[in-house]
C-alpha cells in the first residue's frame, strides 16, 4: 500500500516542519532528520492513530531540536574537561591506578582507552539507577517486567516490547535524576498500557504525579545529552 504524506508544524522558537508519513510498510514509528537538506519526517504505520503519531513526536522534541540546533558538535571527552552527570558535571581526571574511581565532583580515570572506559562506568550508574527506578514502578504496579537492556538510540529514550522487555538509553544517566526516574516509569507504564491513551497517562500520573517537569526538561534538554560522543 503506497504511504500518504501530509505535513505538522511543531510550535516552539522556532516552529519546525515535519513531513508525517503514514506507511503501510512502517512497523514502528520513526522520525529521522535528512542529512542533506535537513528535512524532518515522522513515519507511522497504518493502524496507528495520528494523535499517537503527534504524542510521539512531542516526547522526541527536545532530541530533535537539539540535532537541528547543531550549535555544539558531538566531540570526545578529554582529561580536563567535563562530562554531565546526574543534571551537574564531573570533571575527568587522570589516574595512575587501573581502576576508574569518583572523588566528589571528579571523576578518575586511567589513561589507557579513557573513552571506552567512561563509557563502561557511565553504563553502569544508569544501570544500576535505571534497574533500581524500573523495580520500584513496576512494583507499585504489581507488573513485572521480562528483561532490562542500555543501549543508545537517537530518537527515543526509551521503550517496553509487547513482551515486557524495556531498553533505556544510558545517556538518561547525565540528566537530573528526577527525569531518569520518569522515563523508567513512562516505560514501566506501558506494562499496563501499550498505547498513549489518557489511561496510560493516568497510570503514569500514578507513578509520578509530577511527570510534566521531567518531561519538559527532555524536550528542552534531552538533545545536548547527545553531545558527548564515546566511539
């Protein structure tokens, strides 16, 4: 079935122009920024209703603006300077040790692959806070959830499979806690709800009464998560 295409005009300074196409062939929802012109298109299946299309779009918001900003390039780390951390900043350091280590707002490194090795301490923190944040919504929900995975996508930062599997973006762990928080009850949510209806809005309200904030600060923010870059 060929894909219908129509147009929505993000609000905000500035507005931003999205191509919505609806496509018999999307399995997913999607949106992708053309690397050429800088054209933004948001995809969705069929069976999915443009207001969940539209819902989608508005929690990538601050992904998207921050990838269209492009006021900072994506640079490496280096001893000296900073990496976010839970909302505040850690300053890399050098250490003649092995092991990678925190001193209050420093973090110590070995020279030796610095890059690789902040990855695997910054993965690990979200893990733990992000199992520890899944564990506890979905406990207060009575709803487990099948497996937990980190991985780092550029358009979501999260997601829950129909089979109860949740995979998280491990960059969540440089935001303020309180919006860590809320995405892992976002996703735990959708244990009980796989849509966006007001019913699953209403089991996050639930879990996090304040979600809003958390949420506004993504789409303000969330894009200057992606600034760090660790390959």
């Amino acid at each position: 079935m060929p894909a219908s295409q129509a147009s929505h005009i993000l609000p905000g300074e500035p507005p931003v122009e999205v191509a919505l196409r609806r496509s018999g062939r999307a399995r997913r929802l999607s949106l992708r920024v053309s690397g050429t012109d800088g054209r933004v298109t948001l995809t969705y299946p069929l069976r999915t209703p443009l207001r969940e299309a539209l819902a989608f779009l508005r929690a990538r918001e601050g992904w998207l603006r921050g990838h269209l900003a492009g006021t900072e390039a994506p640079a490496p780390p280096v001893f000296g300077g900073t990496v976010p951390f839970e909302g505040g900043a850690l300053r890399l350091l050098p250490t003649p040790g092995r092991r990678t280590s925190r001193e209050g707002d420093a973090l110590l490194l070995p020279e030796d692959r610095m890059p690789a090795r902040l990855a695997g301490w910054l993965r690990m923190q979200a893990r733990g806070r992000l199992t520890l944040a899944s564990d506890r919504h979905a406990g207060a929900l009575g709803l487990p959830y099948a497996a937990l995975t980190l991985r780092d996508p550029r358009s979501r930062w999260g997601s829950c499979s129909g089979a109860g599997r949740l995979m998280y973006s491990w960059r969540l762990v440089m935001a303020p806690p309180h919006v860590l928080d809320y995405v892992a009850a976002h996703e735990v949510a959708h244990l009980a709800r796989m849509d966006h209806s007001p019913a699953f809005w209403a089991v996050v309200e639930r879990l996090r009464p304040d979600w809003r904030d958390s949420r506004d600060w993504l789409r303000a923010e969330g894009g200057a998560l992606h600034r760090l870059r660790l390959d």
